[in-house]
C-alpha cells in the first residue's frame, strides 16, 4: 500500500508504514474523539495518548496486541532526538519498572 494512504492514526510526522488493514482496531482518546488504524499506528499513537483507550475493529484479536505494543512504545516514537528524562516521556512498562526498583 502506498505511504499516500496511510491510515488515519498514522501521524503527519511518523515516517512508518502501515501493517494490515486501515480498520484493525478504533482509538479513542480522553475528549471522546475517535479513530481507526492498523495495528502498528494505533499502537503508536495509543502510547502517545493520555488517558487512551483501544477498541476491537475488523481484525481479531488486534485490539489486545495493540494494547501489550502500547504498553512499550514510548510516547511520539518518532521524535528519535528527544531526551526521555520525563516520566510523559517514558513508555507505561518503563515508569512501572521505575516504581519496581
């Protein structure tokens, strides 16, 4: 699929393609505002999200794998150059280790 028809959660500054369908899974984020993605760009933007939340969409399954990928990215993972100093900086299973030790 050509990077022209990248998904609506791919983000303008994200260079990645998209993985399976446009409709894998729907996003939702703290304001209600919805959208759908495929695996790989739901996943990045629900780890860039505060407060979102995953729904199933047209893949089985996807929404639980976005959810575990989630989990790991850190926020805005494109934005290589950015210290991640700050816990809003840090993926969700960084902080929770953080706290572990």
């Amino acid at each position: 699929m050509p990077d022209d028809e990248r998904c609506p959660a791919a983000h303008a500054e994200d260079p990645t393609s998209c993985t399976g369908p446009h409709h894998a899974v729907r996003i939702l984020d703290a304001q209600g505002h919805e959208t759908w993605g495929c695996e790989h760009h739901a996943a990045r933007l629900l780890a860039s999200l505060d407060g979102g939340k995953v729904f199933p969409g047209e893949v089985g399954g996807a929404a639980t794998r976005v959810a575990a990928a989630a989990d790991t990215i850190r926020p805005f993972p494109w934005l290589t150059d950015a210290p991640r100093t700050e816990t809003s900086q840090r993926s969700h299973a960084e902080n929770r280790d953080r706290r572990d030790t």
